[in-house]
C-alpha cells in the first residue's frame, strides 16, 4: 500500500471532510455540503489531489501534499488536546486502542510530525497493518494486554472531571428538544429494576432514539465510571459528538452561503462602482468634446462674421464679375470643378470630361457665341491641347488659355481675359 493509500484509509469520513473544506479541494457535485458524500467518493477526491500534490509545480493551482495533510490533522488534534503532545510512541498505541477520540488517522498524523523517524523506519510496516485491517502500531510496539486497556481506560474515565458535566449537558440537549417531562418518563422507566428495565426500553425505542435510555440508564448510580459500561458511554458520547459535528457543519454551511452572499454583494458594489467610473469616464469624454467642438464653432462664428465682412465688401465686385461672365457668356472649362462649389458662378463651369464628350461628338453649336476660358492645366498631354485648341479655331469659337491652379488665380486671368474682350468688342 502506498503512503497516499494508507493516510486516506486511516482518517475518518469526518477529518476528510476537513481536510477537503480546509484546503478548498473540489469535489464535483457537492458544492460545500459534505455530509451527503460517500465516503469512498471523498477518499478517491483527495487521493487524486494528493497524487496532483506530487507532481512538480507549475503555474497555476497548487495541490495539496501528503505533509499539509499530516500537519493539519495533528495541529488540529493537538489543539483540542494539547497533552497528548507529551505522550510516547507506546502511549499513542495505547490511547489508540482504548481512547475513541484517538482515530489511526490522528495517530499516524501524530507520528508523523512528533516521531518522523520512527514514521520513515515503520512507513511499510503501518501501511502493511492498515491494508490488513490490523492496529497502526502492530509488530512497531509491545502488544498490549486486556488488563493495559482495561487499566488504561478507566483511568481514562476517571481522570476527566468533566464528564459528569458532559452527560448533564447532552441530558439538558435532549430536555431542550425532546421536553423535560419526555425524558423524565423515560429515566423513570429506565430504572426502575435496573439492567432488565433498561434493556426493555432500549428494545422498545427506535435505533435512531437509544442514546436516550442509554444517557438515563448510566447517569444512575454513576454507571458511566463502570468498565462494563464503556461501550455504551463511547456510544453516547460517539451520538452526540456527531451531532455536535452535523450542526457544526450547519452552521459552517450557513456561514460560507452568508460570504458568498456578501461576496456576491461585493462584486455587485465593484460592477456599480466600475461601471459608475465607465460613466464618468464617457461623461468626461463628452465634456472635452463639448469643449472642441464649441472651440470649433467659436472658430466658425469668427470665421463667418469675417465672411460676411468680406461678402459686404466684395459684394460691388462679385456684381461686377457676375455681368461680365453673363455679357460675355463666359464658360470656364476645368478639370478643378470642385474649387467652384458653393460659389455664385458655379453654374459658368464645366467639368473637362464633359467638354471632351462634346467636342468629340463635334458639338461645337454648344460654345458658339460664348466667351470660353479653358484650363492649361485639365490636359494631361500636348497634343491633347492641340487638339483642342483646333476645335476652337476651327469653329471660330472664342477663348482663353488659363494657368495655375487656385481659383483666385482664375479670378484674376477671368477678369483680365474679360475685360480685354469687352475692350475688343468696344
């Protein structure tokens, strides 16, 4: 049996439960409800975690080891019973035998963190027992006599002061559930002949309600200290521990649903709080750009009032342009259109393409009698512009070569062009 085997083998369903909520270890189905799993089902989970545990570590989530597990279980036995820390290696294989509080698995623990050599030397030799069913420290200390247990045991029940007081509190459990009256009835039947009362009840009782004939019949006489007794007392004692456990579990229960509840709370302020910020953060987006853009339209404003000053003072000459260009019927041919739009003389401009369209139809009735001023700059090739020029003369159509490129350029040539040609009329 390997040393996985044999820890797992040896701790109770109740440690292994610990050991799963303790180190977080998952187990499919059973979301932090322990108490409905199998027992074989929580072996193999943290026999697979400790095999995990094994293995390198690599980024990620870290397994639990076999020497966590062992330091677990024993720091949590020695806190509950710190004495047990002075004991030998022979006291432990004595408790272990007398003493249900001591499980193979905290012993194994135990020897484990306060004898480690002796775990490394008898490892085989316990995993042996284990797999055998057979006491952990068989064939590792003396064999221990009937008359040792015996011995050992009743010192054991008459050295702890406090179990009268034990037995009062889980009377005054059963009291507090059952009713004071229920329990009395059932003390008075109990003893009212001794043994034979006694075994009379616990017949007539359902298994699941014998601890309570049994609390009754041994707080009488102080039966508890009796040697003949003990396996009752360990029942009582094993009943109401397990009790104790299931509403410990209860109550851990409530108490993670109670932080996942505030953690769920939690994300949800962090989600408000970070979608608040995402909102703030868009509201200052939209602030700077309000800012632009009203910077922007502070620019237009500016810009349009000195436009409609220049439109107040050009207006005698934009009179004056528009006569000419509709005294002479002006045509003004570019390939450059779109520097005329939005002005008042784009409907005197023709895009290029569509005077080669018309001059290769021979269309040239379309710019007779008219003033045409033609851009140097629309013809990709000399010959192209020879061509063109031809298809004037030819026709005696009237017009003007303009350069440059700007439409301040072609004002200016328009004008001159214009102004020759009225004097020429003239």
């Amino acid at each position: 049996m390997d040393e996985i085997r044999m820890l797992v083998n040896t701790l109770s369903k109740n440690e292994i439960a610990a050991v799963v909520w303790n180190f977080r270890i998952k187990v499919n189905g059973f979301h932090k409800n322990f108490e409905r799993v199998p027992i074989e089902m929580l072996r193999s989970f943290l026999m697979k975690e400790l095999k995990q545990g094994l293995k390198l570590k690599r980024k990620g989530r870290k397994y639990t080891t076999i020497p966590e597990v062992y330091e677990y279980i024993s720091f949590s036995f020695l806190r509950e019973y710190p004495s047990v820390e002075e004991l030998s290696l022979e006291d432990l294989a004595l408790k272990l035998e007398t003493d249900l509080k001591f499980s193979q698995g905290a012993i194994l623990s135990l020897i484990y963190t306060n004898f480690r050599d002796d775990y490394d030397e008898y490892k085989e030799i316990m995993a042996s027992n284990v797999e055998e069913n057979k006491p952990l420290l068989n064939g590792i200390v003396n064999k221990i006599t009937i008359e040792e247990k015996l011995k050992t045991l009743q010192w054991e029940l008459l050295s702890e002061d406090d179990l009268f007081n034990r037995l009062k509190e889980y009377i005054s459990q059963v009291e507090e559930e059952a009713g004071k009256e229920f329990y009395e009835k059932v003390y008075h039947r109990v003893n009212i002949s001794g043994e034979e009362s006694f075994l009379n009840e616990l017949s007539l009782t359902p298994k699941d309600l014998r601890h309570i004939p049994i609390l009754a019949f041994l707080i009488e006489k102080n039966r508890y200290l009796e040697v003949d007794y003990n396996y009752f007392l360990q029942y009582v004692i094993r009943i109401f521990d397990d009790k104790e456990r299931a509403v410990a579990f209860r109550t851990i229960k409530e108490l993670e649903e109670e932080v996942d509840k505030k953690e769920k709370e939690f994300q949800k302020i962090k989600e408000e709080k970070e979608r608040f910020e995402e909102i703030e953060k868009n509201n200052n987006r939209l602030k700077k750009q309000y800012s632009e853009l009203k910077e922007y339209n502070d620019k237009l404003v500016t810009r349009a009032a000195r436009l409609y000053e220049l439109q107040e003072i050009n207006e005698p000459f934009l009179r004056y342009f528009q006569n000419l260009l509709s005294k002479h019927r002006a045509r003004i041919i570019t390939s450059d259109t779109e520097i005329f739009h939005n002005t008042e003389i784009i409907d005197y401009v023709e895009g290029i393409q569509e005077f080669h369209c018309h001059r290769k139809k021979k269309n040239a009735q379309r710019y007779q009698d008219q003033t045409i001023l033609i851009s140097r700059a629309s013809f990709v090739s000399t010959p192209e512009w020879i061509v063109t020029k031809r298809f004037f003369e030819n026709n005696k159509i009237h017009y003007f070569e303009l350069s440059g490129y700007d439409i301040s350029d072609y004002i200016k040539q328009i004008v001159e062009n214009l102004h020759k040609e009225r004097m020429r009329v003239y």
